[in-house]
C-alpha cells in the first residue's frame, strides 16, 4: 500500500529514478517496465493473461494495481517458487494452439527462465509431462470478456499461443511477446512470422532487439527499440515484440519517449 501511495503521489517513473538514486543500483532496460508506466500511467481496473508466469515478477505489478490475472505456468519447479499474488489464477497446463495434447516438458539447471516444451539447449532435460490449453478454452472458461495485457514468454512457443488466442471475440490493448530464431526455426517460424503476425491483427508493433545471448541465465546487453517491420541489425539477435492497438499508439509514444528520455538507461539487464 505504501509502495502504491508513494508512485501515486510522485508518479511511477520518478518514484523509480529516485529509488536507483538512493540505493545506486544499476538501472536496466526493460519492456515490461514500459508497459507497466503505460499503464499506471492511464490507471483502471484490468485483466493481465500472464503467459510463462516464471516466478510472477511480471504480473506482480497488476496485482498492486488491483488486476485480476490469469496465469499459466507448467514447470513443476517454477510453480513452487511464485508467491502469493492477490488476484492471481493460475493454471499448470502448457499453453499451445491445440488442446489436449500431453507433451514433454523440458528445464535447465543453467536458467529458469528457458523451461520450454522443446529442448532448444543442450543444459535442457525432462522434468514433466504437461496437458496442453489453448488461449481460447482458457478465456471461454473464464467468462473474459476483455483482455488488458497479454504477456506471453514461453522460450520458442509464443506464435502458438498467439494463434491460440480468440481476436475475432477480444483484442488485447496491450501485447509482450518474445523472438529468437535460435529457438523458434526448429519449430517452423521466425521473428519476422511472428511480427507479421501481430501486424496482421492490427496492431501498431515495436521491435526490441537485444545483442546476442551469451549465456542464457546471464546479464543481457540491449541494443534498440524500433517501429516494426525492420530487419534485425544482428541475425543472431533475440528480444520482444510490443503490440498496442491503433487507438492507444499515441498514448503509449509519449510513455515510451518519456521512459527513454528519463533514464539514462544501462545496456544490461538484472
């Protein structure tokens, strides 16, 4: 409540440079602290489908701001380690464009953060079984009528989920979503499938590129973020796809500009 209070009463923003000030921490880009500004910023009552919960650092944020969230999250030790979180439901099945299907899913002790259903890295071993859920089930079992956000990381799998999604009934404001094409081409897409894709719905799509992975489950160096279509300035670049909804573009520019503006931002992650 206090935390709540005091980005009420400074804003978001200048509640957070004051906090790296004070404790002279590191400040990192990060795309989903610009959607977090977009939204305190136009504050209401919303819905986050938090696809790849991991430990719930992402939909933490919503829960403080009073969201409900839906969350999936099918690795066995990734679920133990997410908190509490008001106003979250989370689901243990994989999500996919199909229903039903029971698949191998893999982890790594090297990262918690590339379990996947495919073992893209030689670090990955089996750890589950898993049913499958597509977007659609989930949304028509949970009455949703209307999507704010849609953060969606599943390492390889993102497209899947996407065309899992019902657009002809909601359309998200907001979308997240991540590309590399060192774990989606043994799938059958690439970075620029997935940007056409979201492109294809609508949307007004940034590219967020980021230099090539050295060690997954290491510090991360950002390079740029930019209008999409584009080409990658790095074939072996990876980052993630921002997709807002025509209508809210320019408001989401001037949050952008602002959290560019504000920080002399540092290229490397946490």
């Amino acid at each position: 409540m206090l935390k709540k209070l005091i980005f009420t009463i400074l804003g978001r923003r200048t509640s957070k440079r004051l906090y790296y000030t004070l404790t002279r921490k590191k400040l990192y880009f990060s795309e989903a602290e610009i959607i977090i500004d977009y939204f305190y910023t136009y504050q209401r009552q919303g819905l986050m489908i938090d696809v790849g919960v991991h430990f719930g650092e992402s939909c933490l944020p919503y829960s403080e701001l009073g969201w409900s969230i839906i969350g999936f999250e099918p690795d066995p030790y990734n679920q133990k380690k997410i908190p509490m979180i008001q106003g979250l439901k989370l689901y243990q099945e994989a999500v996919s464009n199909k229903d039903g299907e029971v698949l191998t899913f893999y982890a790594s002790d090297e990262s918690s953060g590339i379990s996947s259903l495919s073992s893209f890295h030689a670090s990955h071993r089996p750890v589950a079984q898993v049913k499958t859920i597509s977007l659609s089930t989930a949304i028509e079992k949970e009455g949703i009528q209307k999507v704010d956000f849609l953060k969606i990381d599943i390492e390889g799998h993102d497209l899947f989920a996407l065309k899992g999604f019902p657009f002809e009934k909601c359309v998200p404001e907001i979308i997240l979503c991540e590309f590399e094409d060192y774990k989606t081409v043994p799938v059958g897409y690439t970075y620029k499938d997935l940007g056409d894709f979201l492109l294809e719905k609508g949307y007004a799509v940034y590219l967020s590129e980021w230099y090539p992975i050295i060690k997954y489950g290491s510090q991360h160096r950002w390079r740029n973020i930019r209008p999409y279509p584009t080409k990658l300035e790095d074939a072996r670049g990876w980052g993630n796809y921002i997709a807002v909804k025509q209508s809210e573009k320019d408001r989401f520019e001037k949050v952008l500009q602002q959290y560019l503006k504000d920080f002399p931002i540092s290229n490397w992650t946490k």
